[in-house]
C-alpha cells in the first residue's frame, strides 16, 4: 500500500513538471497569457501564436484578398501595394493630361475625314475643298500652340497629330480614287505605307507598357511611353501629299482635271511616299523615344 502511494505521487510530481517546461522541451503550453509574459514570448520563439492584442489589424496573410480586409476593417479600402523602384521593368509610363488643345484639334481633324469623304463621294467639291481648308488651319494651329505653350506638349500629341494626318490622307484618296481624280495604284501606295506605320506605333505601344497589360491601360491615354519623332523626309511627304489633295480637289473647280502638272505631281507624291517608307525603315529606332525609368 505504501509503494502504490509512493509511485502514484512520484508520477504525478512527473507530470507537474513536464507541464512547467518549455515548448522546446516538449511540454505544453498554457492556452493564454498576459502580453510580454512568459507564454507570449514562447509564442514569438516559434511556439503557439498568441490571440493579437485589441484594436490590432488584421493578420499579414489577410491583407492581400481585397474582400477579407474589407469584411475585418468594417468597409474599409485595401491599401495599395507598394511599389519598389524599377519594379515595372525596364519602362516606365508618364501619366499627363490628355485633353491639352493641340490633342482636341488632331481629334477634331480625325472628325473631319469622313465628312469629307462623304463630300468628295458625293461630288460637292467647293464644300469639301472649304472643310479640307479647315482641316489644315487645325493642323497648323496644334503644331504652333505645342511648340510654344510647354504646358501644351504632350507625349499622346507626338502620336496623335500624324495618326489624325494619316487618317485624314488615307480616306480623303480613297475618296478622291472613288472620283477618278487620284489613281489607283499611287492610292493603294499611301494607305499600304501609312498602314504599315500605324501598326509600328501599336507594336511600340505594346513594348513600352509596363505590366500589367492590359487592354484598359493599353488604350488609356493618359499613360504615356514613347514619343514619336518623324523624320524630316515624312514631313516633306505629308505636305506633298496634302497639296496633291488640295489640287485634286480644286481640279473640277477649276476644271483642269487632265493638266500635265496634276500628273507630275502624282509622280512626285509618289516618290516621297516610298523614300518616307524607306527612310522609317532605316532609321526607325531614333524616330522612337522611349520613357526610361529614373
């Protein structure tokens, strides 16, 4: 009877004091403790993780599903990741405002071309050379007004004024080739070039966006990240261009139709159009200037 009691206390005794070790030592652990007691700090070697203090946020793990922070914090807003410099690659986006004048008035000539091409189909060409007339004055005023008002100029603007001129070229000599008053193959010539060229802006486009990229960023123009810069014989092109429209147009107007110099300047138009193509092909990185990261 002696014995049995001995060993019963001897055993308990045990017991007590595998409950009073560490976790390290592979006893248990009690189930709560004040802050900074003995459990807590148990918790912060590696053992069980203690309840947070009141009024502490949500868990790490927790912040990043938007719908388990709202649930935690009563409604409120996620915060926004942090971004380290240079994570986005080797691009970066200047975000400007797109609604600067020189960009109203290259959207405003793109609204024009139809209206012209509706004009020119149907023969009434005193109101289309009066609407082309002003489609010109558009584009000599963004050119002046982002040349001399800084706050004016706009990476979106580099693109946007030769995409609105390519726009207004291509439908006003399909317009004019529906007329007989251009040929057909120096028109299939312009828009094959000019096509070509806007396809090269979207490729650049897609290049220098960073990721995500996605089709709401990727067509909003507020996120800039290339400037365009033409070459000096696209410049000389598109004013060529622009004056055979202006002839082709006064040519019922005027009735010179068949002139020998109308001709020549079909033959002029043409060169320029495939030494503009050429000169895009050759120096095609320097017309491209790409918004670095710093």
């Amino acid at each position: 009877m002696l014995a049995a009691a001995w060993l019963a206390r001897g055993s308990w005794g045990l017991l007590r004091g595998a409950a009073r070790r560490r976790p390290g030592g592979g006893g248990a652990r009690p189930l709560g403790g004040r802050p900074g007691s003995a459990a807590a700090g148990e918790g912060r070697r590696g053992g069980a993780v203690p309840c947070p203090p009141a009024g502490a946020g949500p868990p790490r793990l927790l912040r990043a599903p938007a719908a388990a922070w709202r649930l935690l914090s009563g409604g409120a807003a996620p915060p926004e990741p942090r971004r380290e410099r240079g994570a986005a690659g080797p691009y970066a986006e200047l975000y400007e405002n797109p609604w600067t004048i020189p960009n109203i008035l290259s959207m405003a000539r793109m609204g024009l071309a139809p209206v012209l091409g509706y004009l020119i189909v149907e023969e009434n060409f005193n109101v289309a050379l009066g609407v082309f007339v002003l489609a010109g004055v558009t584009d000599l005023l963004d050119g002046f007004i982002a040349r001399n008002w800084a706050n004016q100029k706009s990476a979106l603007g580099s693109a946007l004024d030769p995409l609105a001129d390519k726009i207004l070229i291509s439908v006003l000599y399909v317009s004019l080739t529906c007329a007989n008053l251009i040929p057909v193959p120096l028109t299939s010539m312009i828009i094959l070039r000019d096509a070509a060229l806007i396809a090269a802006v979207f490729y650049v486009r897609y290049k220098t966006l960073s990721p995500p990229r996605t089709l709401s960023r990727y067509f909003n123009p507020c996120y800039a990240t290339a400037q365009l810069k033409p070459t000096f014989i696209s410049k000389m092109n598109t004013a060529v261009q622009l004056i055979l429209v202006a002839a082709s147009l006064a040519a019922p107007v005027f009735n010179y139709v068949d002139s020998i110099y109308l001709q020549t300047l079909w033959c002029i138009t043409a060169f320029t159009t495939v030494t503009s193509a050429y000169s895009y092909y050759h120096y095609g990185r320097k017309t491209v200037q790409v918004i670095k990261n710093k």
